[in-house]
C-alpha cells in the first residue's frame, strides 16, 4: 500500500465514526477499527522489504517554491513507531469501545482519535520537516480534542489548554530551529538531511537550532522542565491516557530526537543537554511517581521517568544506548498502555482512582489483578519480563558513562531513578490489589467483560513474550529500527537476553528492586514528609506565568489601541512619520528632474476652494452637518481636478462614490448627535494638531518630490498604452486595465465588495436582533421633526430622473470600453437612480417595489464575471483572457464585441447589489412600523381630487 | 454675417454674465432668507441660460453642427433647481417659522411643513 494510503487513512476515516454513531455505537467503533486495521496491514506489508533494510519512499512535489515537498519514507524507526501508533491504537479502539458509557459522544471520540492517529503516522513517516511540521502541530490540535474529552469536567479543560499551550509553544520553538537546520543543510528533505551531519556540526547556528528542535521534543515529550502538562492531560478518559500518553503522543519527541540523531547527536552540547536533562526527569518523575494517591497520576509520573529513561539514552550518543533506547521505546509501549488500561478498569470498575481508598482487589478483580501485575513487575524490571531487559541495557550503559569528569553521577543517579521505579511499580500492586478485602468501595468491583481486558491482556502476553524469546519477536525490528537511528552504520554487539552473567547492571538491578521493596515498606512515614515539605506547585506557577503574559499582552494592547480613535490615530500617524523621517534621512533624495509648470487660473480657483473649504473644515468641524457639506465641496473640487488634468474615468467614479459616500455618513448622521463634544484636553489637542500638522506637511512634502522627479525606472504605463487597443481591444486604457490587465484583481476586488456589503447586512440583522431594537423603536428623534417628509416635488422629480439615471449608466456602461466609463461607473449612477426613490419616496415604498434581493445582485454578478472568466478556458487560454471582435448589422453602424463587457456586467451588477444593500442596511435601523406610509407622497393633489369627488358624488 | 453671429454669441454671453452677477449680488444683499431664495433663482435660469445659448449657437454658427448637450444641462437644472430651492424653503419653515406667523395656507388646514401629528390640533381650523 502506498505510503500517501496510509498516512491519509486515518483522516479519510476519521469521517465515518461521526456519521456511523446514527447506526450504534457499535457501528462506530467498527469504522474506526476498520480504517485503523486496513491502514495497519498496509503497513505490515512493507514489513519484509523494511526489516531487509529497504527504505520505502513516495513522492510528491506540493510547494516546491517553499521546499515544502509532500515525501514520505519508510525506514526501520518509522515502521517502528508507525506500527506502534496503528497496533496499538487497534487495541485502544477495542477498549475504549467498551469504556466509554453510552453518555459519552462516542462518534466525536473515534473522529479526533482517528485524526490524531494520521497526525501521528504523518510525523513518523515524513521526509519533510515541513510537513512533519505541519503533522506535530496537527498532534498538538488533536490531543487537544481528545484531552478536554469530557468538556462539562473543569479539569479536562484545563487540562487540555495548559497541554496546548506547552506543546505548541513548543511546536512553535520547533518551527524555528528546522527551518535553521534545513537552511544549513541547503534542503528541507529528511534524506538529505541526514546526510549532512559534518556541515550541520560545525554551523555556527548548529547550537540555536540545537536548543530549539529540543525544546520542540522536550515539551512534547513532557521532559524536565516542561512535564508538568503530562499529569495534568490524565484529566482525559483514560483510553485517550493509554493511548497518547504513554504510546504515542509523548514519544514523537522521542521519535525526533531518534530521527535527528544521526546530524545531531554525538556533540559535548547535546550529550549535556539531552542526557542531563533525561536523567533529571528521570529521578524525579520516579519519586514524585511513588508518592502520588491517584493511579493515573501515578502512571503518568512514571511515564515521565520512562521517557527521560529514553531521553537520556539518546543523550549518550552512543550506539549501544541507541539500541538500548529503541527496545526500551517497545518494551515501555507495551507494558505502560497495558497498566492505564488497567488503571481504567480499576476506575471504571471501583469508580475511584485514589490508592488510599482501594486495596485487596485480587479477589474481586483476579484477571486485572493478573494483568496488572504482569505489567508492572516488567516495569519495575522484574526478569523475565521485557522491562527487565531494556533497564539491563540502560543501567550497563550508565556504568560505562561520564558526567563532566565523575564516573559515579550517571550511574548513581540511574540507580535512584531505578530504585524509585521499582517502589512505585510495587506499590501499584500492593496497595492496589494486595492487603485485606475493604467493604468501603465505592462501588462492587469485579472484572469487567472480555472486551475490556482484551486489549491490555494482549499486551501483557507481549510484555511475556518479548521478555522470554527478545531477541525472536522483535530482535528484527530492534535491529533495523536501531540500524535507522544511529544512520545506517553498522551496529554494535548487543544481545537481548535475559543472563548476561554477574554483571555490574545486574548487581544495580538487584540494589534497586530490594531499595524499592524496602522503601515501599517506609512508604507511609515518607509520604508524610512528603506531604509536609514545600513542593513548588507547577499548574499555581503555570497559571500564574499565563495570567502574566495575558496582562502583558493586555497593557500593551490597550497602550496602543484602546478603542479611541485619536490615540490609535496618533500612533499610527507618530509612527509612519517617525519612519519615513528615518527613510528620508537614511536615504538619498536625486535633484529634480522637472521644471515647474506655470499655473493656470482655474487650477487656483481650485485650489483655493480646496483651501478654504479645509479652513473652514478645521474651524467648524464640530458641527457635523457642516463638515459633511464641507466633504462634499472637496470631493467636488477633486472631481473636477481628476477632469481638468484628463482623468475622466477618475473623475466620475470620484462623483458617483462621493454622492454615495455622502448619503451613507447622512444616514449615519441621524443616529448621532450633530455636534461633536470637546472631550479632550487643550494639552491634548495641542499636540494631535502638531502630530496632524507634522504629518500633513510631510505627505505634501512628499508628493512634491515625487511629481518634481521622473520615475527612475521605466512604468508600467507604456505596456499598457501600448497594448491596450492590441491585446484587450479598447481604446480606453483604465477600463481595460479594470477589465482585462488586472482582471484578476478586479474580480477579487468584486468579491471583496459584495463580502463588504453582506457583513454590513449581517451585522444588522445581528443588531437588530438584540435589546438595540427596542431601543431604536422607541427613540425619541433629538430634533423636531418637520412635516411631510416626502415632498411631491421631490417624488415626481426623482420619477422622471429614474430612467434617465439608468438610460445614462447603461450609456456609460457600454461606452466604457472605449471611452471614459465602465461598469464600475455605472454601477454608481444606477445604484444613486434607486438610492433617489428610497430618499424620496420613503423605505417602505420603495422597497415594496424591490422584486430582486439585492444578495442575489451581487452574487449573479460576481457569477457572471466568473463564468467570463471560466470561459476563456474552452478556448485554451487563461483564466479572464479577454476576446473581442467586430460586428457589421446592416442598418447599424459596425460595432465591437468583448467578452471584457461581460466581465463588465459582473462588475456592474456587484457595485449595484453591495452599494444598495449597504445602504438598505443602515436605512433599516430608522425604519419604524409607525413610519410605514401608505402613499409615497404625503400630500398629492391628485388623491384629493379623487376623495373631494367621492365626498361629492 | 459672421459678425451677427458673433454679436448674438456676444449678447447671450452679457445677458448671461448679468443675471450670475444680479444673483450673486442678491444673495449677498438681501435681507431675509426667503428673499434671498430668489436670488440665485437668476443665476441658474436666466444666467446659466444665456451661456447655454450661447454655447449653442456658437456650435452651430461655427461649428456646423447642433449641440443638444446644453438642453440636457437645462432639462437637469430645470428639475433640480426647484426642488433645491423647494427644500431651502421648506427648512426655513420648520426652523423659524409657526403655524400662526404664516399666512393662511388657503383652501388647507395647514401648511405642509407643518403638518404633523402634534400641529394636526392646533392648527388653524377652518
């Protein structure tokens, strides 16, 4: 099966649990063991050609701009970890079937498992550290979902967002240090990664991404200082426990650390950072193990230890320790998901997890007590389990390691570590299942049924197996496994097998399992010192740090942008002065290349116009009313400055927008109040009229070196004169720049718009829905209003304007290609003729007479320039390529055709639906049932005839 | 000949100079708002009309073709021209005047401006 097949599997059926939970729960879990299954035996088919030490691989160019390539490949780790992650997530499906009780949503289980699952196989199998990227962070998302599992539990939650946070700001780290490490090694290819260790060590930046990649795999492997987040995720139904975190989840920082051995390892900074780091976990997740009262606290903990067990291993360096490493990844994988699953039954049985209240369980629970046992007599190293076998290997390597000059630090400390492990994993037995029968459990426990103990009794027969004839089940696997880690050089002399004869590792082994019986036995004096000595509590400090950040984050937020308009304003403004003052004076400013013209006397009239009507904007601004009419005498004056200096098509869109701009602030307007308060400070102003001033003289100074220097390069405006009646056939360069030239643009630019239109519709619906609407209906209007609001006058004149409006926008509309105009335009004019009869003839008639919703104008637009668009494909060329010809009907004159005319009428239609939705939405808010009239005018002479002849007839 | 046309050019343009220069001192000079509405009523009828005769004929002395452009111009200032002054004189009411400071609104009960639910009562009865 190919490898694209079985990383995508799982997410392919993460589909199917959450829609076959409507045929049963059984259903459900079917799928997810199905999909699970087949993914699984598409992997076993590598097997052979894998264990022979091929490397499976499939490839495909995804971004090949980014060095994102979507490579898979197969080598022994992988086929390690990734059968791992599907063998065992087989079994957690069994379980967790039978787990979890009908309350829980067992279809939303499965689907986030089944992702987790793919997300896991993803990093275990990419070639890519972008896409292995993308998959650890989709692991951190996933784990997510499956921790805060039971959503109503605060713990869950917590749980879930401190594991979210650690891990990804680890992830986050991670980004950082692979991109370093892909840009020393001139790729982001796993393969040619790793074949570059001499140029990655001797990197200057060989340290950073050093530092960086470890805090990525320390955090997702809940290392030292980071492991806290691991027992507090036991807040998880306990099948998510057994399976992210002790099988997989937690070991993809393994897994990293594994893959990038062969570039990383070997260096005194990664033998110090990695195997100091290992170590310290280990001790101390052993001892806090021993003495927590939780069973899964307990498990977690001792998963903590394991993993720094391995860490530390892989800190080394050394070959042997890699062996050792792989085979204790096994050996913990299977005994550690065997003891939360049985952990589960105890909870799930006695419905406590709390060691205090449980004890003498073996009578009541035999099968779980056997299988519980099994499993953690192998995890305190008990032969001849396979934990034995693998903590063998760890401790005759630390006895043969040297920390910073002294032989006994690593050997002693691993022995504590050790000793520590074998008491909790006794007191997991003893004070579980062992002592007198209680009768004050919480519930009547007693085995549960086969499907529950299945899956953690095959494990255990693993745990069996694997101890008896290692170096038979998986001495293959640890071979080419192992083989993988350490590059493909030949591995060193190992043998898994239980004797090895009298050897130093198995008088430590001895020390530890008799110091664990010993200090299981002082366990209730200890763990009242325990209690009574100051711990640091890592969620109090977690939380604190987080609250921490929030308040930094707050204060720096509100200190730039605290919803006031003239501080934002002022920053922003301060800001972009500061920096073009900097560009300015680091830069160089050429001589003038133009003279100055001589000024004509209506571009002083202009001028002046613009001149005084900002003075008296500036003096008069609180009044709002007054600056509206002030915007309206600009806009007017830059309209007819884009005219004089010919810019047609500039100067009607600017009149058509300025018309539409001023009615939308007027409707605006009647829900203010009409002047503007003095709310600020003389201090203040003072200082926003310098920042203003500073500003201002600035961009005009600005504008005048532009127009007085030519450009330096060559523009784009040549090109487009050039080839505007060429290429796009029409004379008028804007509306073929519009239109065919930046096509693209424009099209996006529509969508953009009617986007713009639906959210202001969206957001009123929204306001309209809530208390704002009462308010609205009983507002009192701030001034008194005057009387027949819809003059006849005004009616019958916007009557007749209306189809001379439409007749002028579809004259501009067809003359656009051409001459000024365009659909832009005269989506303008047409949208202003029906804003004039809402205006005058009042909301409720107008819209009474609105047969089209104005969404289904904007989307038939944006449609038909995207069918335009689609159209120039059945011809061969790209996307929006424009064709036009030339027709000859006998009495016409001939005329032009363009498909850019269509794409013209997509535009048109979208300027028509969003300007008249928009402004219907805002309208919307003044619309009240009282103001709902019956006639259009108020007063219409005709009406009176007609009742004065009723009246008399 | 040519210079008849040009001496009819010349007139539209003067008579039309005249009426924007009468309107424009009206609006100035005038006392009253509602006087001062007159005013500018010169300058687009009668002023902006001489230079669109002006226009026209010069088009179609000199330049042999008939320009319907400035009928358009004309047909737009004839319809918005009054509305303008319609709503200017419609404010003025609202603001500064009364029911009772108007003269009789004639065969109605009230001026329309004023005809709103609370004036409806106190209105004038007749």
């Amino acid at each position: 099966m190919s490898l694209f097949l079985i990383a995508a599997l799982p997410f392919l059926g993460a589909v199917f649990p959450a829609l076959l939970i409507r045929a049963g729960r059984n259903a459900s879990a079917s799928a997810a063991g199905l999909t699970t299954l087949l993914a699984f035996v598409g992997l076993m088919l590598h097997a052979p050609a894998v264990l022979r030490g091929d490397v499976i691989q499939a490839q495909f160019d995804w971004l090949p701009g980014l060095g994102l390539n979507a490579n898979f490949f197969l080598d022994g780790l992988g086929f390690l970890f990734a059968s791992l992650i599907l063998g065992i997530g087989l079994l957690i499906i069994l379980y967790a079937r039978f787990y979890l009780s009908r309350e829980d949503p067992m279809g939303n289980f499965y689907t986030y498992l089944l992702l987790f699952q793919g997300a896991m196989v993803g990093i275990v199998t990419s070639d890519n550290i972008l896409l292995l990227l993308i998959f650890w962070e989709l692991t951190s998302l996933s784990s997510f979902l499956l921790i805060g599992f039971w959503k109503h539990l605060p713990e869950g939650r917590q749980g879930a967002r401190m594991a979210l946070t650690v891990t990804g700001a680890g992830g986050l780290a991670m980004i950082g240090g692979m991109l370093i490490l892909g840009n020393i090694a001139g790729s982001y290819d796993l393969t040619v990664i790793l074949s570059s260790k001499e140029a990655i060590q001797a990197s200057p930046l060989y340290l950073p991404a050093l530092i960086l990649i470890l805090i990525g795999a320390f955090t997702k492997s809940a290392q030292f200082p980071f492991h806290f987040w691991l027992p507090h995720a036991m807040a998880a139904p306990t099948p998510v426990s057994a399976y992210l975190h002790s099988a997989t989840m937690v070991k993809a920082g393994l897994f990293l650390l594994a893959r990038l051995w062969p570039v990383l390892a070997g260096t005194p900074e990664w033998f110090y950072i990695v195997a100091t780091t290992g170590l310290i976990t280990m001790v101390l997740g052993a001892i806090i193990a021993l003495f927590k009262d939780d069973l899964k606290a307990l498990l977690a903990f001792s998963t903590v230890s394991h993993l720094g067990l391995i860490t530390m291993l892989l800190g080394f360096g050394t070959k042997f320790a890699a062996v050792a490493a792989v085979f204790h990844i096994i050996n913990h994988a299977t005994f550690k998901a065997a003891l939360f699953m049985s952990a589960g039954i105890v909870d799930h049985e006695a419905h406590t997890r709390d060691i205090k209240r449980l004890g003498g369980l073996r009578h009541l629970m035999p099968i779980t007590f056997a299988i519980a046992t099994v499993a953690a007599l192998s995890m305190a190293g008990i032969p001849p389990f396979n934990g034995f076998l693998s903590k063998e290997m760890m401790l005759e390597e630390t006895v043969h390691t040297a920390w910073g000059g002294s032989a006994y630090l690593v050997p002693g400390l691993a022995l504590i570590g050790a000793l520590f492990s074998a008491a909790y994993s006794f007191r997991y037995i003893v004070h579980v299942f062992l002592g007198p029968k209680r009768s004050d459990y919480p519930a009547k426990p007693h085995d549960p049924g086969v499907g529950m103990w299945l899956a953690p009794a095959f494990l255990v027969g693993l745990v069996i197996l694997i101890g008896l004839f290692s170096a038979k089940i998986v001495g293959p696997l640890v071979a080419t496994a192992a083989g993988a880690v350490i590059g493909g050089e030949k591995l060193p002399y190992y043998s898994l097998k239980l004797w090895h004869g009298f050897t130093p590792a198995l008088y430590m082994s001895i020390v530890a399992v008799a110091g664990g019986a010993v200090l299981l036995m002082l366990h209730k004096p200890l763990a009242r010192m325990w209690d009574n000595a100051p711990r640091p509590e890592a969620k109090v400090i977690f939380e604190a740090l987080i609250a921490a950040l929030t308040r930094l984050a707050r204060t720096i937020t509100d200190g730039l942008h605290n919803g006031a308009m003239p501080r934002y304003a002022a920053i922003m403004i301060a800001f972009t002065v500061a920096l073009s003052f900097y560009a300015y004076q680091s830069g160089t400013l050429a001589a003038p290349t133009r003279t100055l013209q001589d000024v004509g006397l209506i571009p002083i009239l202009g001028w002046a116009s613009l001149l005084i009507a900002t003075g008296f904007m500036v003096a008069m601004h609180r009044n709002r009313l007054l600056a509206l009419v002030l915007i309206g005498v600009v806009g007017l004056v830059v309209s007819m400055g884009f005219n004089y200096l010919s810019a047609p098509d500039l100067a009607l869109t600017q009149i058509s927008v300025e018309v539409v701009t001023i009615i939308l602030m007027l409707l605006a307007l009647n829900f203010m109040p009409k002047e503007t308060p003095i709310e600020s400070s003389a201090g203040a102003r003072l200082r926003d009229i310098s920042i203003a001033s500073v500003a201002g003289l600035g961009v005009g100074g600005l504008i005048y070196a532009l127009m007085t220097r030519d450009f330096i390069g060559e523009t784009i405006s040549g090109f487009h004169l050039e080839n505007s009646y060429k290429g796009g056939g029409g004379t008028n360069v804007v509306n073929v720049i519009l239109v065919d030239f930046r096509g693209f643009d424009t099209f996006g630019e529509i969508i953009v718009l009617g986007i713009a239109a639906l959210v202001i519709f969206a957001l009123t619906e929204a306001v309209l829905g809530t208390r704002v609407r009462a308010y609205l209906l009983n507002r009192k209007p701030d001034l008194p209003q005057a009387g027949d609001s819809h003059p006849m006058m005004m009616v019958v004149a916007t009557r007749v304007m209306m189809p001379l409006a439409l007749m002028v926008a579809a004259y501009i509309f067809f003359r656009g290609h051409n001459l000024p105009g365009g659909g832009f335009i005269a989506g303008l004019i047409a949208a202003i003729a029906i804003i004039m009869q809402y205006m005058a003839s009042g909301f409720a008639w107008a819209t009474e007479r609105q047969r089209y919703p104005y969404h289904a104008i904007i989307g038939s637009g944006v449609l038909i320039a995207a069918a335009t668009g689609l159209g120039s494909w059945f011809s061969g060329t790209p996307f929006l390529t424009s064709a036009f010809g030339y027709i000859h009907w006998a009495p016409l004159e001939e005329f032009e055709w363009a498909t850019a005319a269509l794409f013209d009428l997509g535009v048109f239609l979208a300027v028509v639906g969003a300007v008249l939705l928009a402004l219907e939405s805002l309208s919307r808010f003044a619309w009240q049932p009282g103001a709902n009239t019956d006639h259009a005018m108020d007063i219409n002479p005709a009406r009176d005839d007609v009742a004065k002849t009723e009246n008399e007839g | 000949m040519e210079f008849f046309f040009e001496l009819i050019i010349a007139a539209f343009l003067v008579i039309g100079g005249i009426f924007g220069i009468v309107g424009s001192f009206g609006l100035i000079k005038l006392n009253d708002r509602m006087s001062r509405l007159h005013a500018p009523t010169k300058a687009t009828t009668l002023g902006v009309g001489g230079v669109l005769l002006a226009s026209m004929a010069h088009a179609a002395f000199f330049e042999t073709y008939v320009s319907i452009h400035e009928l358009m111009i004309t047909l737009f200032l004839f319809l918005t021209a009054p509305i303008t002054a319609n709503f200017i004189a419609k404010v003025h009411i609202h603001r500064h005047d009364t029911p009772d400071s108007l003269p009789e609104p004639g065969e109605d009960k009230i001026w329309a401006t004023h005809k709103k639910p609370e004036n409806e009562v106190i209105g004038p009865q007749v």
